[in-house]
C-alpha cells in the first residue's frame, strides 16, 4: 500500500492531476463565461467583482493545499484583494478606468507564474512562457483527469469528505428550492431582490450561444496553461563590469551639469518667493514651470542607477559618482515638491497634481535606497526587488484613497474666504466620491446619464455609488445626456 501510494504521487506532475482541481476549473470556466456574456459592461457593478475572486478560486486553492511552486503569490493575493475592493468603493478615474484592467493583468500574471520557482517578487511581475500556447494540448491537460476517474475512484469512496458533501447537495438543493419559492410567494420584497440577483442586463441572445463556449474555452486554457506553466526562474548574479573609464566620464559628466543646474535651484530654494520676484516671473508660472520636467529628470537618474549597478563590482569612483549625482537629484526633488506645493497654494489641488506630488515621494525615497544599497553593498536583485515591494505597497495605498473626495474638500476649504478663486468646473467634473464634501455648497458634479445606477439591481450595485447616493441623494448631482451614451467627463 505505501508503494503504490508514492508511485501515485510521482505521478502526480502537476496541481491538474488533483481531480477536484480540475473539476473546479471547469465548473468555475462555464460560470465566468456566463457572467461575462450576460452581466453589464458599461460599469463596475456586483458581478465584475464576484469575476475577479471567481477568477482568484483556483489559486487560492492551490495555495491552501500547497500544490504551488511560485512562493510569492499568497504575498501578492492580499493587495489584488484589496485593489478589487477598491473598485467597488470609489468611482474616480483610477478605480473605473485603470483598476480593472491592472486587476486582470496582475491576476494573469500570477497564473502564469504560479508554477515557476522563483527567487525574488519582482519576478512574478516579468512574466515567462515555457512553451507555446495549444489549445489542443491545454483542453487535454483538463479532460485526462477527467477520463482518468476509476484511478480516483477508490479515494472518493473512501474519502468520507466527498461522501459527506456530496450527499449533503443531494439532500440540501431540492429543499432549498421548495423554500425559496414559498419565501418569494410569500414576500413581495423579497421575491423582488432575487429577481433583481438573477436579472442580468442583456437578456440571453442567440449569439449567446456562440459567445459562451468561445469564452468558457479561453478560461479554460488560460487556467490549464497557467497551472502547466512550470519554469526554473533561477537567476545569474554574476555578470561582467562596465569598463571604468566610460562609467567615470559618463557620470562625472552628469554630476558637472547637475551642478549647474542645481546652483539655480538653490538660489529659489533658500530665496523662496522674493528670488522669483527679482527674476520679474510671476509667482504662478514659475511654480508651474518645472516639477512634471524634475519628476523625469528623477526617473532616468533611477534607471541609470539601476543599470549601473547591474554590473557594479564594489568600485569606489562608481559608487562616489553615483551617489553624488543621486543626491543632487534627490536636492531637485525637493524644488519640484516646493514648486508644486506653491502652485498648489496659488492655484488649488488637482487628482494629477497630488499624484505628480506623491511620484515625486516615492522617487525620492527609491533614490534614498539606493544611495544606501550602494554603500552596503547589497546584490543588484535585492534592489530591484525592494523597489518592487515599495511600488506595489505604493500604488495600493493610492487606489486606496479618496483622491476625488480629497481634492474637493481641501480647495473649498482653501478657498472658502475666496468664492472666486474656486474652481467649481473642476469639483463639477470630479465623480460622486466628492458629494460628502460639497453639502454645504451650492456646487453640482456632473454625471453622465448613461452611468445612472439602479441600485435595487444586484447587477447594477456599487457599494461606493449607492452608499453615497442613499446617504445624500441627488440634490448635488446634475445628470448629464450624451449623444454617444459613451462620452466620460473629465476628472
């Protein structure tokens, strides 16, 4: 007995060839391919977010029985998780427009290395194929389980787990059904929600019939691709040094000129507003003139440094140069910060300027790292990966946030002694995340009326549309009609 269960699990070369895996897939495809057809598409709604954790099912599944090589995934889950509930709860640009997209693509990603043993994070994100896509191949690799019952026969019918929930469906879904319909006859209210739970937008067409199966086909070999993805992803540390010479003129170069430059900025740094007077610039456009410039000037300098260091072999002129030139820059992002935060006291908050604000933040601290990675001599992919980690903590913090709600309460507040120097077309363009912050105004946001939600609808539900409309109402919102029924304001 022991023998033949460890030539079982020789056997066993992938998460695929666990039967109740398999059987998950399949059942999960049919259901997304359904959801995808039918449920609503102009808008994130109820049935888009129970897509994404019917999509995340059978990794999760995976991770809990310990049938996955990648071991950065269950790291990455929780932020996926927590950025498909930010798309439930705000309706900025970010959360409806790039969201969505950035969901399904992490989600792919960590499919497709699921299998992969891998040594650092940022890893999951470059992903790698081990072979080509067939789909021939794929819907093999899902059905020869499948054809392969009897040898999971006698583990069914001893495993008194299957046996249990098995019988458990049996008993429980006729009677479910008997109760449901006299809870429905019964209550008017309550016949109408579920309605509402099943009523999707497009009613089943006959394309339908064509649609369905193409799509339960992709998830189906997207799943079974994925999971038969497997790769060593071990990587090479040692590489070749850049000659010396080229490295030193070229970054002596670079510190020469940024002096240059930085001279000036340390004139408006420690002169503030009385050196830009002198220069006969108004205040405004020299504030305006510069941070979105500095904020490149600060990413190419990250990947210099980052391809520097590639190869950097502990010499000492490469690391006094580098680092010299990181913080001269490191100087240039603080008079873009200063700049923007004098524009914005002149001219009032925007979403693109507290973004532009916090790149320069995160900018500024990769610079910080790195000027400490060189003097400590950390390896090139320990760097890499640390920026990875403080990117995606980043970028979920930021989706995390108010970013309309927070633009319209500090410019009314900043301009309440000054009605007019508010921008009301600007809070009016924002989304519905800004209605608790202009009760005590007259001012209208506008929505397009294509984007008007039935919120009884379970297909139409969204937690931060309908909880803010039930809240406030529609005394501060102005409906408005496109000719496309597609156009988007903007935010």
């Amino acid at each position: 007995m022991p023998n033949s269960t460890i030539d079982q699990n020789r056997e066993m070369k992938t998460p695929l060839d666990n039967l109740p895996l398999t059987l998950t897939i399949l059942f999960l495809s049919v259901i997304l391919s359904i959801i995808k057809n039918l449920a609503p598409y102009k808008f994130i709604a109820s049935w888009d977010i129970i897509s994404y954790l019917i999509l995340l099912l059978p990794l999760m599944q995976m991770i809990y029985m310990k049938q996955i090589e990648n071991p950065f995934a269950k790291w990455i889950l929780p932020f996926i998780l927590i950025l498909i509930a930010d798309t439930f709860y705000y309706n900025n640009t970010l959360a409806v427009d790039f969201l969505p997209m950035i969901i399904y693509m992490m989600i792919a990603m960590l499919y497709l290395g699921s299998m992969q043993k891998m040594e650092y994070l940022f890893q999951v994100f470059i992903p790698k194929l081990n072979h080509s896509i067939n789909i021939f191949r794929a819907i093999a690799t899902i059905i020869k389980p499948i054809l392969s019952i009897k040898k999971y026969q006698q583990e069914i019918v001893k495993n008194t787990l299957y046996m249990r929930i098995g019988i458990a469906l049996v008993i429980t879904l006729p009677m479910m059904g008997v109760f449901l319909a006299l809870f429905m006859a019964s209550d008017p209210n309550f016949s109408n929600f579920i309605e509402n739970l099943f009523s999707f937008q497009n009613p089943f067409k006959a394309h339908h019939a064509f649609t369905v199966p193409i799509l339960f086909l992709f998830f189906l070999v997207l799943f079974s691709y994925a999971i038969s993805n497997n790769k060593n992803r071990t990587i090479k540390l040692e590489t070749n040094p850049f000659d010396p010479l080229i490295v030193g003129i070229f970054l002596g170069m670079l510190n020469f000129l940024f002096v240059s430059f930085l001279l000036f900025q340390l004139a408006y740094i420690f002169g503030g507003e009385s050196y830009i007077n002198e220069t006969g610039i108004s205040i405004a456009y020299y504030a305006r003139k510069g941070f979105f410039q500095l904020a490149t000037v600060m990413s190419i300098v990250i990947v210099i440094f980052l391809i520097v260091i590639y190869r950097y072999k502990n010499e000492k002129l490469t690391a006094i140069l580098m680092s010299g030139l990181m913080l001269q820059t490191m100087v240039m992002g603080y008079a873009s910060l200063k700049k923007m935060h004098l524009y914005q006291s002149i001219k009032g908050a925007t979403v693109l300027r507290y973004y532009v604000e916090w790149f320069d933040y995160f900018l500024l601290l990769i610079l910080l790292m790195g000027i400490l990675y060189l003097f400590t001599k950390r390896p090139f992919y320990q760097m890499l990966n640390a920026v990875t980690i403080l990117a995606l903590i980043a970028f979920t913090l930021i989706a995390s946030i108010n970013i309309d709600g927070m633009v319209a309460k500090q410019n009314i507040k900043q301009f309440a002694n000054q009605p007019k120097m508010l921008d009301r077309a600007l809070i009016s363009s924002l989304s519905i995340d800004v209605l608790p912050y202009i009760q005590d105004t007259d001012i209208q946001i506008n929505i397009w009326s294509y984007q008007r939600r039935d919120c009884e609808k379970f297909n139409n539900y969204h937690r931060g549309y309908c909880s803010k409309l039930a809240e406030y109402g529609e005394e501060h919102i102005d409906f408005v009609s496109s000719r496309s029924g597609r156009g988007k304001g903007v935010r």
